[in-house]
C-alpha cells in the first residue's frame, strides 16, 4: 500500500513505522514513516474523511478519528526521544497534544513528562504526571507516572534548598513520598520496587538539607526513651525520625536485590548501591545530631564531629553503622568512587589518618567525582 502514490495511504504508513518502531527497534526508519503519514489525508484529516473510521484498530476503541493525527505525532515524538533528539520529540509532542485537542494517551503524556524531566522542566513533568494521575486508575503506565513525578519533585525540592524555600522542599519531598507510598502494593517486580524504594530513600535522606525548625509542625518522630534524646529538641527528633524512615527504604532494597541472588547478574551491584545510600543516610542522621548538640557552634574546644562522636553513644553509633555500610558496598564493589569517597567522610570523625586514604583511593578511581 505504501508502493502505491495515494493521498489516502497515511494508515499503511503507520503501520510501517509501528513494526519498524515496536518490533524491529529501528527508529530511525519508523520517524520517515511517520512522517509519511502526516502528509496523508486520511491522518491529517482530522475527521474529515469519510472513510476514517475504517482506518482505526477495531482493539482499541477509545481512539476516535479525531485523535488519529495526534496518536501519530506521539509515536513520532517517542522515537525521536529514543533516539535523543529532544528538541524534536518536545515539537512532535507538542503537535500531538494541539491535534488531539489535549486529549493525549497516558502513555504519550508519560513519555513527554519523561523527556522535560531529562530536559530539567521539572515543574511542566510534574503538572502532567498529576494530570495523568488525577484520572483514578491503576495500570503500569500510572505506576511508572508515579515514579517519574517523584523523581520530578526531588530535583524541585533541590531547587528549593538553593532559594532556600524550606517549607516548599518539605512539601515537595512529603508530596514524592506519598506517591511511592501508594505504589508499595502495586508492584509484584522486586526489581521494579527496588528503584522504588531505592528514591524513597533519596527523598526521605535528602531532609537533612533542611533547617531543623521546618519540622516544628511535623509528628514524625516516635517515642524514644535513650537519655540523650532528651536533650535534643522536638523538631529535631522530628527531623532524624523523618531521615531514619530512609534507612527503612534502603534496607528493604538491600532485601530486594538480594532476593534475587545468584539469578541476577547485577546482583552485587544492586546491593552495592543501596549500601552505599544506607551509609549516607546514617551519616545524614549523625550530622543532624552533631549540630543539634552544638558541632561548629564555636562556644568551645570541643565542638567539632569528631569530638562529638567521642562524647556522643548515639552519634558514634550511626558512623560506626554508616562505616559498615560504606564497607559492604567497597566489597561488592570495589570501584564505586562515591561509596570511597562516603566512608573516607565518615572515618573522618574517628580515624582522619584513614579517610585520607579513603579521599585518595575515589580520586584515583574517578578524579572527576563531583563529591
């Protein structure tokens, strides 16, 4: 069909660009179909062929004729973005959403949030994974949606810590949080629930940025009887209860990655990586409790971390933890720069000698380590 020079042929090259997209991979091939396909009446119609609704896939019924050139803009826009022409794909998106009169896909609407997201829109991604949200229904799409507006809203909590709008941050962490919440029950993927858990740790971990007082309102902390909790303030506790519920998160990916043991060859890796995150989280919690108990506050000789862990069961409790933790993931995985560059920060309050060594051995495996 697509040999023949008919006007009228834009369904048959859709078709083409389908199969060359969905089932050969080749994207490249699908975007000159697609694109054929555009130019056709029977696409570009926008209902005013006669003929249209014979055009449509008879499986899937909420596809009316008006919608036919916008489905095509986004299948157009997806292998762009696969193909990483952004610029393209955020155009061809675009496209879609003015000949689909707005009413894109949820998978399309997922796709495009994906991309502003890659694009640093976090803001535009998070608006349309609620409005994708807001629709009620539980599917695959929802769930990756849910985990794209997380992602979307930590990087916006970041933002917030720069301009230091603290009480957005919580907001924005809170709001990411409640959505991974509700996907707990949803996956029966461990690997899929393990990136899952694995950002609900970054969420939860990423509060230690914050100023103790912005947790002045909260009830997260639970009731705690060690003596040197009594000496910490109510936000405080509110603070460190709401940064420990990210050691829950990383333990449970620890669990996850090793359910599937042997059978994954990314095993090592995998529980490498939430280790390493586990360990920054303990040492997150100690840091809040060192300046709570009044690190760097200059009334003294002994104010820094390493002289509140030597005074402070609790503190040297979490570092000796978080060194642990950093430990087992060098093990499984000796060339992480960043969890060497994480245990030589928390050997820093009990052993410099050592941590110097640490700093040394992430630099000559990554001398360009942000950290």
């Amino acid at each position: 069909a697509t040999k023949q020079n008919s006007p009228v042929n834009g369904w048959a090259w859709r078709c083409l660009g389908q199969k060359r997209s969905w089932v050969d991979g080749e994207d490249s091939s699908a975007v000159i179909c697609f694109q054929q396909a555009l130019r056709c009446r029977d696409i570009q119609g926008q209902g005013s062929d006669s003929h249209e609704m014979f055009y449509l896939d008879p499986r899937n019924t909420s596809i009316v004729p008006v919608r036919a050139s916008g489905e095509t803009w986004g299948e157009l826009a997806n292998c762009y973005r696969r193909l990483g022409k952004y610029s393209a794909a955020t155009r061809a998106y675009e496209e879609a959403s003015i000949a689909s009169d707005g009413c894109l896909s949820p998978s399309t609407c997922c796709a495009w949030a994906q991309v502003q997201l890659d694009l640093g829109l976090y803001d535009e991604a998070a608006e349309k994974c609620d409005v994708i949200l807001s629709s009620g229904t539980t599917s695959p799409i929802h769930q990756m949606v849910a985990y794209i507006e997380s992602e979307a809203l930590l990087a916006m909590a970041k933002q917030d810590v720069q301009e230091g709008k603290f009480g957005l941050c919580l907001s924005h962490l809170q709001k990411g949080i409640d959505r991974l919440n509700s996907l707990s029950v949803q996956f029966s993927s461990s690997e899929n629930f393990y990136c899952v858990t694995k950002l609900l740790g970054d969420l939860y971990t990423f509060a230690e940025s914050l100023p103790s007082y912005v947790f002045i309102l909260s009830s997260f902390s639970e009731e705690t009887h060690d003596d040197e909790s009594t000496f910490l303030s109510h936000e405080v506790q509110n603070q460190m209860s709401f940064i420990a519920k990210g050691e829950e998160a990383y333990m449970m990916a620890q669990k996850l990655a090793e359910i599937e043991g042997d059978s994954d060859e990314d095993y090592p890796y995998l529980v490498a990586s939430a280790s390493s995150d586990l360990g920054t989280n303990l040492l997150a919690q100690a840091r809040v409790c060192s300046a709570a108990l009044g690190e760097g506050s200059g009334g003294g000789t002994k104010t820094s971390m390493f002289d509140m862990a030597a005074r402070s069961g609790k503190i040297m409790d979490l570092i000796t933890r978080s060194i642990n933790s950093y430990t087992k993931a060098i093990d499984l995985n000796p060339h992480d720069a960043s969890a060497w560059n994480g245990l030589g920060t928390a050997l820093a309050t009990v052993d410099p000698l050592l941590s110097q060594h640490a700093f040394c051995r992430a630099l000559q495996i990554d001398k360009m380590l942000a950290d």
